[in-house]
C-alpha cells in the first residue's frame, strides 16, 4: 500500500479521534490549536521522502499520528506528558506536581441579561463554549436575556460600550472542568430586534440552532468543529453576511425566496445541497433573483469533511 494513499485516511481519523476526547473533556481541542502542530507537516513530508520501504513509512506515520493524540493536551498547554487532563470521577482533581488538591465545581443553572441601552445603535454578540445545545431566537425588553441549564459549567458576560457599539462577550469561565458525568449544556438567547446585530460564535461539539427572522443582522461569523448548526434567515436587513469556518459539521441554512444570495465555497471534501442556487462557476452560486433582490445575503463557507444545505423558505 502506497504511502500516499494512507496519508490523508490516517490523519482523518487522528482529527475524529481527537474531536471525541475533546467531547469527553480528556483533552481540550480546537480547530485554532491545531495551528500549534504545524510542525507535523514538515514530519510528514520528511517521512514521504526517505529512501525507505513504504511500510516504514507507513508504520512511521502511524506512530506519529498516535503520539498527537495522545500528547496533544500536554503539547498544546506546555505541561508535563504524564499529567492528563481532569476528568471522571477520581480524575476530578486538578492534578498537578506536588499538588494534590481537589478542585471544587460550583456548576449551576444561570438567567443573565443586559438591559435595554437607548444610546446603543449597534449591538455584538460574541460566544465562546466548548459543547452543548445553543439556541438563539425570539424577542427581549432588554438587549440581551441568556439562560443556561446543565452542569458542563458557567458562564461569565461582560459588556463594553465604544461609539454606540455594545459588545457582549459570553464566555465559557476558563476554569471550567468538564467532566466525565456531563449530562447536558442548554443555552437560550434572545436579542432585542431595536437595533442590528453582528454575531460571532466560536463554538467546538454543538448543536446550534438559530433563528434570526426577528432581528436586524449585518455579519454572522461561526468558527465550529463538529457541530450542528442550523440557521433560519429572515428579510429584515438589506444586506447580510455569514461566514461559516467548520470541521465535520453539518450546516443548514434556510434562506426567504424574496431574498437574493450568493454563496462562495472554499470546502474540501463536502456535500453540497443548494436548492434554488445556480452555479456561476467553481465554488459560486446564486439564486435567480440575487441582483433584482432589495434583500441580499451573502454567504462564504469554509469547511472540511461536511454537508452543506442551503433551501428557500
């Protein structure tokens, strides 16, 4: 067997492999951390041209492969290899050298919300979680109401104000274990519809689903590993842009018929379901109606390993 044609197989896996310890909370990986690795590319360009049986090679990947996975957490943090990461039941510790302290969870269900600003004009909504089912939809008094329910752990929300721009930052606390026992993450939130928005969800194993008819949108960013995500996109704003930067999802899109959009794909390996789209050329579609449209919504998608469906409502 070539080694060229086990390559790309073997370090598939290694990143699936990856993306289910990560759901398990053995490690803590991401899409960014990945870019700490890049090193790896000069290993496996090194292997490919030794003057060596292609078995070797092969086994050389092998091994390669299976010491990221299993070093990965303690590369990426610059902790020792033998200190693994907390999780389970007697892995609840904060295991570290010469420390045998246990760490203390507090987690707890949490109502947050961000009154109404009238000198605001713009607001950012901007996630940070590592899994869970996160739900966006529905209309606040206040600018922005957030309940979570589950015991993965809590949530921090700051606000900040610059030249009529509110920014919130809902955040995952950096503390935050998540253990063995996890049952469940549920996370509802609903905007104000007074004023546009820009959302930006960086998001690892989820379920996302958000309907965004009730508000004024002008960019959508979602950074997600394997994910769920699921958008609902209404009329209420002359021009919309999504940017969706996945691993192994599944992306569903349901656009209005009224509205015009166009839709670039810089993918690799996806399934491609765009319904009512015409392909304009390599990576590029659009509706029949997207240059007469008053409403138009741009979309980029940047994915690996995913299907991607756009449909009309």
């Amino acid at each position: 067997m070539k080694y060229r044609h086990i390559f790309w197989a073997l370090l598939l896996i290694a990143i699936g492999v990856l993306f289910i310890l990560n759901n398990f909370g053995v490690l803590d990986f991401g899409w960014r951390a990945l870019w700490s690795l890049w090193p790896l590319i000069l290993i496996f360009w090194g292997i490919s041209i030794l003057p060596i049986r292609e078995w070797i090679k092969v086994t050389a990947l092998v091994l390669v492969l299976a010491f990221t996975v299993v070093f990965f957490n303690r590369i990426t943090s610059h902790s020792p290899w033998y200190v693994f990461h907390n999780h389970g039941d007697w892995w609840d510790r904060d295991w570290e050298i010469g420390d045998s302290d246990t760490t203390t969870y507090n987690y707890k269900d949490q109502d947050l919300s961000v009154p109404f600003d009238t000198l605001s004009k713009k607001g950012v909504l901007r996630l940070i979680a590592a899994a869970g089912n996160f739900k966006l939809s529905g209309v606040t008094t206040n600018f922005l109401d957030f309940s979570k329910k589950g015991d993965i752990g809590n949530y921090s929300l700051t606000t900040a104000d610059h030249s009529g721009v509110k920014t919130i930052d809902l955040t995952m606390e950096k503390k935050t274990t998540i253990r063995h026992s996890v049952s469940e993450n549920n996370v509802d939130i609903r905007l104000t519809d007074k004023l546009p928005w820009d959302l930006d969800f960086d998001i690892g194993a989820a379920e996302i689903m958000l309907d965004l008819r009730d508000y004024r949108i002008d960019t959508v960013n979602v950074d997600a590993g394997a994910s769920s995500v699921t958008f609902k996109v209404g009329e209420k704003n002359p021009v919309t842009s999504m940017v969706f930067n996945a691993g192994a999802a599944s992306i569903n899109v349901e656009i209005p018929k009224n509205s015009g959009c166009q839709v670039v794909s810089e993918s690799f390996m996806v399934s491609k379901e765009f319904s009512g789209l015409e392909k304009k050329s390599d990576g590029h579609y659009e509706t029949p109606n997207f240059d007469a449209s008053k409403n138009k919504i741009y979309i980029t998608v940047k994915t690996a390993l995913s299907k991607v469906s756009i449909t009309r409502y």
